[in-house]
C-alpha cells in the first residue's frame, strides 16, 4: 500500500500560482512597452522570438541531460554512496566538489538539477556549492572548447590556464565559506531539503527489475524537467530581451580601462547568459578587451548569468543565491583588475 | 416574525465526499499529466519538424545540430514516459521530493512550443546586427589571400582577408569579388552606398555578429534593407565611414533568394 508522505514546501500553491502569473502579466506588459519605443515593433518582436528560440534549442539539451542524470540518481544513488565517495576532510570533500564535474560534465543548465537531486541525497553545503559554480568549467567539453578557441590567440595558453585556475579557485573558496557559515536549512529551499532528515527511500525502494528502475527515474526526470525548465525558458526571455533592447554596441564601448573592461565583461557574461561550452569562440570577438576583463567573462559567466540565476532559485533561497553571484563577481572583478594592472600577458 | 428555530441541516453534495474530491483529484491530474505529455511530445515533434525542414539554421551554428538529435530523443523518452503513466494511471502530480507541478509551470514551459509555432520561423536580419557591424575583423580568425580563389569567397572570407596584420587597404585594388549578402542602408552612407552584410554565428543567435562590406553601385539607393543580393564588381580602396577600407565597386547586383544557411559560421 502506498504511504501518503506530506507535501513539504508545497505552502500554498495558489498563491505561487497567481504571482507567478501576476509576474508573467507584468513582464508582458512592459514586453508591450519596449516594443512600442522601437522604431519598428514588428521587427524587434521578431529578433526578441528568434534569440528567445534560439538561446532555448541550444541550452534545453543540457537541461534534459541534466534532468536524465538526476533521475538516474534519485533510484540508483544512496546518501550511504554519497558518504562513502567523498573525503571526509571538508576542504578535501569541497576540492573533490570543484572536480565533480569530471564525472558529470554538465554545462550551467544541467548542473543545477544535479546538484539539487545530490543535495536531496545529502551533499554537504560546500561540496554542492564548488560543484555548482566550478562543473559548468571544470569539465572535459569545455577545457576542448576552450583550448580549441584559445591555442592560437594571442595571450591565449595564459588564458586557458587561467580560466581553469581561477574558477576551481573561486569555486573551493566560496565553497568553505558556505562550509563555515551555511547550515541546509538556512540556505536551501524547502524543495530541496525535503529528503534531509528523512530516511532515504532509495534503499527500501530498491527497483527490482532495471525496466522498473528506469520507468521510476524517468518519471523523477518528467518533473525535473518541469520544475527547472521553467526557470531555463524565463531565463531564456529575458536574455533575449536584454539582446534586442540593449545595444551591446554601446555596452562594448564602455568597456576601456582596466577596471571598467573588466565591469563591462562581467555585465556582458551576465546578460548575454550563453552556455559555457561555447563561451569561449565568443570570448574571441572581444579581442580589443584587455586579458584579466576576458577572464572575468569565462570566469563569471559560467558561475552566474540571468537563467542559471534563476534556475539557482529552484534549489537555494534568494538571499543565498545573491551571495552565490556576489561572491563571484567580487572574486573575479579583483582577480580580473590584478591581471590587467600587474600580469605581463 | 416567525424564526426558523429549526436546526440547520448541512446538505451534502455529490462534490463534497471524500470520494468526490479524490475523483476530482484524479482528474486534475489525469488532465495535468496530459498536457505534460503534450508538452513533451510537442517540444519532441517542433525540434524534429526545425531539423527536417532546415529552420534550425535560423536559430543556431549547424556544427551543434548533433545537440538537437539529444532533445528529440529526450523529449521523446519522457514524452512517451507520460504517455505509459497516463495508461497506468499512475500520474501523482507530486515530484519525488514532494513538490508540486503546478498549471502555471507547465504553462510556462509551453511558451517555446507556443512561440515556436506561432511566431514564423525567420533568421535575424539587419535590425539586429546593424549596431554590431565589423568592416574588417581579426576574431574569426585571419585566412591568408592566396588560400582562396578570390571568386570562391564568401563576404566572412573577405571581412578576415581584410584584417590581415600590416596589409594596406589598396592591396586589394582590382581584384574581383563575387559574393552573397543582405543589404544594410543607412542614412549616414555616403549616398550610393550600402553594405552587403552577412550574420556570424559561433553557438546560436545569442552570440550573432554583422559582418559587411561596403558597396558602391548606381542603384544602390534603391535596394531596400534585408533585401538578399548577389554583388560581383572589383574592390578598390575608399573612405567609409570614416574608415580607410576596400570598398566593392560593383558592376553587377541581382536579387536572390535567402540562402537556405542564411548565417555563416567562423
């Protein structure tokens, strides 16, 4: 007989419902507005749908990986395996965290359901963190796209080592800072937490038979898929919207000077929200950018853009994911000036 | 006046049993996993319909095509999924970790679908990259002159050709150029002057830059923006928005349909 677990973090559906839609007319609303200013509203709506489809067929393959993998996890991986791969030596196990995605080699979008179905399993804070910020890296596609970019431009040997360094550098630190300070309950989600505390189900649940197990993985993928998707596609429109209202023209010609270069990047990493496994051939464009203002854009980027901001919502509450992209801006703004003021590439 | 001292007797409604709100339940998820299902199965049926009939070079770099067979199998897989939960009446609308699919998610979620079926599918055109428009430009790469025929290449082989450390303009005088583009006009061109624009794609639409050369031509005032041509003429250098850069005097402009990869790819 099925036992009827309670819905935790369920609180009130119909309110979330309603903002959710009260937040979708608002944002229709002033979609209509900036529509208006152009010159030619018919054109920009059409620019606006092309990027919003296209930043969406290129970023959902790695969502349904993603939600593929979580799946996966959810039947087949126990808290106990959790606990036995990991060191148990906090900064060692938050290392391993920043290396993770060597064996899960996911981009910013599948990253995040990953890391929530691992936090479910019981992931330490500081090792689900370093993974989250430095996987969409620290993963064998990207160091190939990277170095594929990067081997023949100039200043490019520093610039792949030092996109690597300075992110796993970045992702360990903010991970033994969550270590120190964050407790789950204060950082994740209800959503996230709700199998913390709990004994595991995966082990009592065994699947018997591998059709079985699949059937059951596939349909924690199902709603995954659901569940994060919506903030891949809110995420989606309004990068696209960024793009067709902001001229990135203008943004680039802020961009002179060591600090402000560095501003603008970030900003650009921010705003144009394109998946780490390609960021580095557009990296190239900028090559009137100072070196230490490309690494902050192969640096930051990757950690935080507007959809994997939003995806961070899924999985953390909102006040932590300010410090999960503060955290990294401050990190590879001072890192990114340093390298434009003092280093000799 | 009469009161009713009688005591109130609650009617009870076929709705308000036990049994009926479970009915209610059920269907609400019945329905619920349907348009899931839908959704999926939609996402699936739109990405194979981009792939079979080419618009999904309109939206991204060809060389990734691979990572859409990914989304029609996965989309497939948990379509399908849906579909056998729904048989088995198995659809409970709560996730492993006990949160709720609400309406508004799967509304949200069948927005791409919803856009991509009603809005026409088209490739960015001039009002998006006339702001980001490089004459000449070293971050594709530089291709060396004698590597191409010169009537073999195309407006990006130029653009990197053009950028060539240490080459001056007039290096290019005389040589003949056959190439394809849109037309960008601008009313701060010199008069009888367009640029013959094409969209770089690295990734996707996300990451588009303009690449052009400008074009001079008697007609050219006439050609409306977005218009696709084909120019055969001879460079010689000129002035060009303040620019010293080759300018494609050209002899020959014909119209012609968009190509079917209307973006080049560095």
């Amino acid at each position: 007989m099925a036992i009827e677990q309670p819905i935790i973090g369920a609180k009130s559906p119909l309110r979330d419902s309603m903002m959710w839609l009260a937040g979708f007319g608002v944002a229709a609303l002033v979609m209509a507005i900036l529509l208006s200013s152009t010159d030619n509203p018919a054109a920009a709506f059409s620019n606006f749908t092309t990027r919003f489809l296209g930043l969406f067929i290129e970023a959902v393959p790695f969502l349904l990986l993603g939600v593929f993998v979580s799946g996966l996890l959810e039947v087949y991986v126990t808290r106990e395996d959790i606990v036995r791969w990991l060191p148990r030596n906090p900064i060692l196990a938050t290392g391993a965290g920043a290396l993770m995605g060597f064996v899960f080699p996911v981009c910013e979008c599948g990253v995040v359901p990953v890391t929530r179905r691992l936090f479910s399993k019981g992931l330490a804070m500081s090792v689900g963190v370093a993974f989250l910020l430095a996987a969409p890296v620290m993963n064998p596609i990207v160091m190939v796209s990277t170095y594929i970019a990067f081997s023949t431009a100039p200043s490019g040997t520093e610039i792949i080592i030092f996109r690597f360094v300075i992110t796993a550098l970045i992702a360990l630190a903010v991970g033994l800072l969550f270590a120190l300070a964050a407790r789950p309950h204060q950082t994740l989600r209800p959503m996230s937490l709700n199998a913390l505390g709990q004994a595991d189900t995966t082990l009592s649940q065994r699947p018997r038979t591998v059709r079985e197990g699949f059937y059951r993985s596939m349909r924690v993928s199902v709603n995954d898929f659901f569940e994060m998707g919506r903030f891949l596609v809110i995420g989606a429109m309004l990068a696209a919207g960024m793009q067709t209202f902001i001229s990135q023209s203008a943004l680039q010609a802020l961009g002179e000077g060591p600090l402000l270069s560095v501003l603008v990047m970030q900003a650009l990493a921010f705003l144009l929200s394109v998946c780490s496994t390609v960021d580095a051939f557009l990296a190239l464009s900028f090559t009137t950018f100072s070196t230490g203002s490309i690494l902050a854009f192969l640096t930051f980027g990757p950690m935080a853009d507007i959809k994997s901001m939003l995806m961070y919502l899924a999985v953390f509450k909102p006040r932590v994911v300010a410090y999960m992209i503060l955290l990294p801006f401050l990190m590879t703004l001072l890192i990114g000036l340093w390298i434009n003021l003092f280093a000799a590439f | 006046m009469q009161l009713d001292i009688r005591p109130q007797q609650t009617q009870i409604t076929p709705n308000d049993t036990p049994q009926a709100a479970n009915r209610a339940d059920d269907d609400n998820g019945r329905w619920m996993e349907t348009v899931k299902a839908g959704v999926l199965l939609g996402l699936c049926g739109y990405f194979v319909y981009n792939i079979a009939f080419g618009d999904l070079a309109n939206y991204i770099n060809l060389r990734f095509m691979w990572l859409t067979y990914v989304a029609v199998a996965l989309f497939g897989l948990l379509g399908i999924i849906s579909v056998i939960s729904l048989l088995r009446r198995d659809y409970n609308n709560v996730t492993s970790d006990h949160t709720l699919i609400r309406w508004d998610v799967i509304l949200i979620m069948a927005l791409p679908l919803l856009f991509g079926t009603l809005v026409p599918s088209q490739p960015l055109g001039a009002s998006a990259v006339r702001d980001n428009l490089n004459f000449q430009t070293a971050s594709f790469g530089v291709v060396q002159v004698a590597e191409k025929d010169p009537l073999d290449r195309n407006a990006l082989d130029w653009v990197r050709t053009f950028a060539q450390p240490g080459i001056h303009p007039s290096t290019f005088d005389g040589l003949e150029a056959d190439f394809v583009g849109f037309i960008i006009s601008d009313p701060t061109y010199p008069p009888g002057h367009v640029v013959v624009a094409r969209s770089v794609v690295r990734c996707c639409v996300v990451d588009i830059e303009g690449i052009g050369i400008p074009m001079a031509w008697a007609g050219a005032d006439d050609l409306r923006e977005d218009t696709w041509v084909r120019v055969r003429g001879v460079f010689e250098a000129g002035t060009f928005m303040d620019q010293r850069t080759p300018i494609l005097q050209a002899t020959d402009v014909e119209i012609v349909p968009q190509p079917d990869r209307p973006y080049l790819y560095p």
